[in-house]
C-alpha cells in the first residue's frame, strides 16, 4: 500500500509542475507583449492580465505539491483563457501569428 501512496504523490507532483510551467509561460508571455495590444486586440488590459497570469502563478507554486484543489483549478483556468484566447488574438494583432491555413502550394 506504501508504493501506491508514493505512486500517488509522485503523479500529484509532476501535475503540480507540469501545471505551473503553464501558469509562467503564461505570465512570461502577457510580459512580452505591448500594452496597446491588448485593447487592439479587444481584450483586457496589460495590467488585468498580468495581475490574472502573476496570481495564477504563485497559486501555482503554492500548490506545487497538491495540484487538484479548488485554487489551482481556478488558476488553470485563468491561464488556460489566456492561452487559449487572448495569445492567439495578441499574436493576430502583432502579425505573429501562423497561418495554419496554407496547404503546400500556398491558401487554400
């Protein structure tokens, strides 16, 4: 029963830092971009987002070594909505963005 335990806790921790390796891309990347971007982009503020990403952060260091509570759920999520939305528009804005949509030969 000792190995399943320590099993366990060795999953709970990789979680636990594959998860705040999302949280500080996230934050590093919010960092990296320019303010007016972000209300070009229609979204929050520089400031909103960092203060989203940095406390999503430190949540996530806190809980380093028990991921699945409801304070690391909630900063997921907040990282998780600024990877998912805001990045791709900010790098729609700033012509970063890849075009996924080119076959071989050029558009589709």
């Amino acid at each position: 029963m000792g190995s399943l335990v320590h099993l366990q806790q060795s999953v709970a921790i990789v979680l636990g830092v594959a998860l705040f390796a999302m949280q500080l891309f996230a934050l590093v990347d919010c960092v990296r971009h320019r303010s007016d971007a972000f209300t070009a982009a229609g979204k929050l503020s520089k400031p909103a987002w960092l203060a989203i990403t940095a406390v999503a952060c430190i949540i996530g260091f806190l809980s380093l070594l028990s991921p699945l509570n409801i304070f690391e759920i909630a900063a997921v999520v907040g990282a998780g909505v600024y990877l998912a939305d805001v990045r791709p528009a900010l790098q729609q804005v700033t012509g970063r963005a890849r075009d996924n949509n080119n076959g071989p030969y050029g558009r589709w």
